[in-house]
C-alpha cells in the first residue's frame, strides 16, 4: 500500500549533508580513513560544570515533570547574560523565550508570521534550516546574494519595492554560517530602518556570537537602537558550550513576537528537562571564562588551517568568527564536484557551497571541528591532488 504525501513535502529535501555521510560511509566500508569537516558538531564536551549539574540534578526524582517553558531561573539568566555581555537590558518575564535549540526557533518563526505566498528575506548562502521553516510556512523565499565584493553583506537596495511590501520576515546570521563575517553596526542599522519602512519582522540568527576570533567580538542586534522595536534574536548553547546535543537555545526581543511564538509553541512540546535548563542558566551566568578558552582553540585551528592550506596553493580568507572557513574553489569544476574528488581521492568531507544557496556555488565550507593536527593532515592530502598552484619556495 502507497500513501501519498502532502504537496508541503515537496519543500523538503534531503539535506546534504545525509547524502554525504552515506558516502562517507560508502568510502571506510571500502577501507578509506574519512576526515569529517562538513557537519558543524562541536567535537569538543561542554565544561565540566555543565555535566556536573546535569548529572547530579537527573538524580533528583523531582526534576522530571513538563517545565512547558523556560524556568525562571533560565529566563533570568538570558537577561544576565545580555546585560553583562552586550549593555542590552532585557524583561525577563516577556523579552525572553526558552527554545529547543536555535533551529526550533527559527523553523517555527515562520510559521507564526507568514501566510502563503509571503516573501521571507534570507541570506544566500544561509544556513539550510531557513529553508525548512519557509517550506512549513509555504511562504517564498528571496534570496539576498551575500557577494565578497558587498563584504558578504546583503545589499538591502537591491530588493524590488514590491517584493519588500509583500515580505513578512528578514533573517540575517552574523557571524555567519557559512559565511563566517561580522556584520557592521551600519548595515545593522541599515536593517532596521529598512524593517521599520516595510512593516518587516527582522529575525537575526546569532548562533555563533561566542566563537569570534583576533579579539574582535560581534555585536549583538539587539544592542542596537531601535533594534527590539522590529525583531528578535536567536541563540542557543550548542556551540558556545558544546551542548548541542541538548537542545537548549532561546529567543530574546520584541515582547509581541515573544507571545505569539509561545502561543505556538505552548501546542507543540512541553519544555526542555529541567537539569539541562539550570545547567545552561549556570553557564550563561557563570562560564563566560570558558567562551575565552572555546575561542583560543578554535582560532589555533583557524590559524593552523588557513596556512596548512596557504602552502599547497589555495588561498582561504581567514574567518572572523564561527567555526566555519568558506573556502573558494578552483573554476571550471561544480562545488559539488570538487567535494566528491576530495572526498574520493583524498578522503577529506567538506560541504560543497550550493547546498546553502545559489550564491554559494565557487565555494566550500570547511569546518573546524577536529584538531589541529587532523587540520594539518586534510591540507596536506588535499594538497597532494595538484589542485591549486603551490607557493614558492625560497
């Protein structure tokens, strides 16, 4: 017996980076040993505070009932955090939203304010969830080509008035993925004005605002004025604490939007286990020493990469923050192509650039989620396939 699906599955695909472990696999069933840099999982532990806290609470019989939302204790904690890192003061009790992951928040968004046949704004390339969460809302997407010759910016003038006037939602991701650049406190402005013109909810994607590289920390958009009037900002613990695998994360801004997506969401799931909430609450109050140490390790493989790669002849631009590098590929061969004869030939796994959007042809994104020395050995066999013109030597 067949059953048909709905029309709305059309809008979704399987992700690549499933097609790519099936081939990963496909490659060590043959005898290969596969380098993995294509899916952003932390391969680091979260602190041992967060397991401590995690561990000793689970043994409490009284911490298993529904939490339905964010506990107060979480709540407050955001609200912490946001004053002591980016002079943002927020109202705990209706600025402030517990989600499960940033990924939950900026699927259901969507959903809660576009109408089919809305336009929703995202970067291209962007982070493949945006897409999901368009398809649920059966809105449109419109793509804002991030250019290098733009610094990877959007170029918010180039959007046609009448698509502007039917756009519900503008996501923005900043440091970005993968696209991994800071943006301006002028375009962010920029930005918000433009929402104010349009009646445009402006959602900004803040996942990797901890992992920032050369001192240069990111600002929040919500620290900027006017910023909470036309939207909210995503987070979540996943890669600031490596706890990704707990599915803890929040939305924090305007108070109307902070509602209606608890109106939703208060008909789909009943909270996050209590245990992982008062962790996250101790290490968003607590462990900003551990952001410090996150931040040297990443950028020590940042580093090691970037000249890894400089020495076999493929010139990287070092990224300014996330755990990403967005890597241009030589012309004349697909992104998709270039990741499969790495992977065939010298067993490395990156994620070809058009999987995060038409603009993200020409690149490859790289991340750095092994150690160095694994770094080190990817460059190395890349090397080997006499892809890129190597740099003389003296």
């Amino acid at each position: 017996m067949e059953f048909p699906l709905a029309q709305r599955m059309a809008g979704f695909k399987t992700l690549i980076f499933s097609e790519l472990s099936a081939y990963k696999q496909q490659k060590i069933g043959e005898g290969a040993a596969m380098i993995d840099l294509s899916i952003g999982s932390p391969d680091l532990a979260p602190p041992a505070f967060i397991r401590e806290t995690i561990s000793t609470l689970s043994l409490d019989d009284d911490q298993y009932g529904y939490t339905l939302t964010g506990i107060k204790e979480f709540n407050e904690a955001v609200s912490t955090y946001y004053k002591n890192e980016h002079r943002v003061t927020l109202n705990p009790t209706n600025q402030v939203m517990l989600s499960m992951g940033s990924q939950d928040a900026l699927v259901h968004l969507p959903m809660v304010f576009a109408n089919p046949g809305d336009y929703i704004l995202v970067p291209d390339p962007g982070y493949t969830a945006y897409e999901t969460g368009i398809a649920m809302a059966e809105a449109e997407p419109y793509y804002m080509p991030l250019k290098a010759d733009n610094g990877f910016l959007p170029d918010l003038s180039a959007i046609p008035e009448e698509v502007a006037d039917q756009t519900a939602l503008m996501i923005l991701n900043f440091p970005g993925n993968p696209v991994p650049v800071q943006a301006t406190e002028s375009f962010y402005r920029e930005a918000i004005a433009f929402a104010k013109k349009h009646h445009i909810l402006l959602v900004h994607d803040f996942a990797y605002g901890e992992l920032y590289y050369d001192g240069k920390k990111p600002k929040s958009f919500l620290s900027i004025p006017g910023a909470i009037d036309v939207g909210v900002e995503t987070n979540s613990l996943s890669k600031s604490f490596n706890m990704a695998g707990c599915r803890i994360g929040y939305i924090a801004g305007n108070h109307q939007v902070i509602d209606a997506v608890n109106q939703m969401k208060s008909n789909l799931d009943y909270g996050v286990f209590r245990p992982i909430q008062v962790a996250a609450a101790k290490a968003l109050t607590e462990g900003d020493w551990y952001g410090v140490e996150a931040r040297a390790i990443y950028q020590e493989r940042r580093d090691h990469l970037i000249e890894s790669t400089k020495t076999i002849g493929w010139d990287i631009p070092s990224p300014e923050g996330g755990m990403f590098v967005w890597a241009p590929i030589p012309e004349g061969i697909t992104s998709m192509e270039f990741s499969r004869k790495l992977m065939d030939e010298a067993h490395v796994v990156v994620t070809p650039g058009h999987a995060f959007g038409p603009s993200g042809e020409g690149y490859v994104r790289i991340a750095l989620v092994q150690d160095k020395e694994l770094l080190i050995e990817a460059a190395k066999r890349i090397g080997k396939l006499s892809l890129f013109k190597p740099l003389a030597t003296t």
